[in-house]
C-alpha cells in the first residue's frame, strides 16, 4: 500500500470510526482493561520523546506531526516552543482546539492536514508519536529523507517493534479484513529500519511496554 493510499485509510478511520474512542482515551475520563494499559503505555511514551528534547524549548519551532487531540503539543508549548500541531484527522484537530489551554494561542497553532506538506516550513525539532506505526519501512525511508531539509536539529517518532504479541496481532488482522477495522500497524526491527535509512542519521531510544502498548522511540538527525 502506498504511502498516500494508508495516510487516506488512516485520516478515514480517525475520523469516522474511531474519534469518540480517542476523544475519551486522550481525556481524563475512566477507562478500564485494555484502553487502561494503552493510556498508561502513551504517558510513558510521551514522556520518553520529550525526554530526547531539551528542558527549554524558548524561541524553538516544533512540529508535532500526528498531533492526534493534542496532549504532546500542549506539553511541548509549556516549554516554549512555538508549537505546529498537524494531523490528518479534522475530528481529533477539533478536540485539539478545544483542549487548548488559555494563554497558547501565539505560540500554537493546529491544523489538518500532511505533516509532510512543505508549507509548514522548517523545524528544530520535530515529534511524531505513533503517527508513522501504520508505515512500511520504505515509506519511512521516504517520509525522513523528505523532512531532513527543513529538520535543523532531530526528530523523535516511533514504530510498532516486531514482538512476538505484536506479530501475532497483524497476522490475525492480515486474516480478517474489515471495512471499519483499525488500520493495521506495521511492525519493523529498529536495526533493519536504521540500515534502511540513508539519509541523515537514525538511533533507536527505548521501547515503552504497558498491555497492549508496545511502542519503540526512535530518534532521527538530518
């Protein structure tokens, strides 16, 4: 699938089938079971891609790519930054803006749409949190290799590791399609997806395991 056929997929399931799911997951509204490990699993995550950024972010652009209802564009704006959220979902954008904290209008902005578009300029740094999970190795390849020219200092995203519960999880989807199923997650081997990438320079960080998320940081330098 290309990399333009699974974006559609994706901003279709997000905005269609699964925006009340996220709304509430990303709220601070009770969940249980599975949607419990899953939010403890994203806080973990969210914490370790700020970790990889500095303490101040004044006077720095950030580009929150896959904002989703914003949570990580919220924290990297109480650091300073002048913050871009983009997201291919108009739905999770709305959450976003009406999430947004009095006082963050100068220093950030959201918007729906391709956080790949070269309109939105260039970035010190740039973060995406489980907005390229959905991507084959080659659409990595090609997403880095066109963010590096306007990337000035890293870029923190992460991928679904290949783990044995993960692998049997896209098997399973792989053997039951659905129309309004979630998109399927593509799981990489962080050693294989760095020798893939040839422009810049790409490190794996750690990898967040809580339930049912299980989630590895990467970090990427033009």
């Amino acid at each position: 699938m290309t990399y333009e056929a699974t974006r559609t997929r994706v901003e279709t399931y997000f905005d269609r089938t699964a925006t009340q799911t996220w709304e509430r997951l990303t709220s601070d509204a009770p969940v249980s079971g599975i949607r419990a490990t899953v939010r403890a699993g994203r806080d973990q995550m969210r914490a370790l891609l700020l970790s990889q950024l500095p303490e101040d972010l004044t006077g720095a652009r950030v580009l929150d790519a896959g904002c989703g209802t914003g949570a990580l564009a919220f924290e990297l704006a109480a650091r300073g930054a002048d913050v871009v959220g983009v997201d291919i979902s108009p739905q999770l954008i709305g959450i976003a803006r009406k999430r947004q904290p009095e006082g963050t209008k100068s220093q950030l902005s959201f918007a729906a749409g391709d956080m790949l578009d070269p309109e939105l300029g260039r970035f010190d740094h740039i973060v995406a949190m489980d907005s390229m999970i959905y991507y084959s190795a080659d659409d990595i390849a090609r997403i880095l290799d066109r963010i590096a020219p306007r990337l000035d200092h890293n870029m923190v995203f992460t991928v679904a590791p290949r783990t044995p519960l993960l692998m049997a999880m896209w098997r399973v989807g792989k053997l039951f399609p659905r129309a309004d199923r979630s998109p399927t997650m593509v799981p990489h081997s962080p050693d294989k997806l760095v020798a893939k990438v040839s422009t810049g320079n790409l490190r794996r960080v750690d990898r967040v395991t809580s339930g049912f998320y299980i989630s590895q940081a990467m970090e990427f330098r033009s």
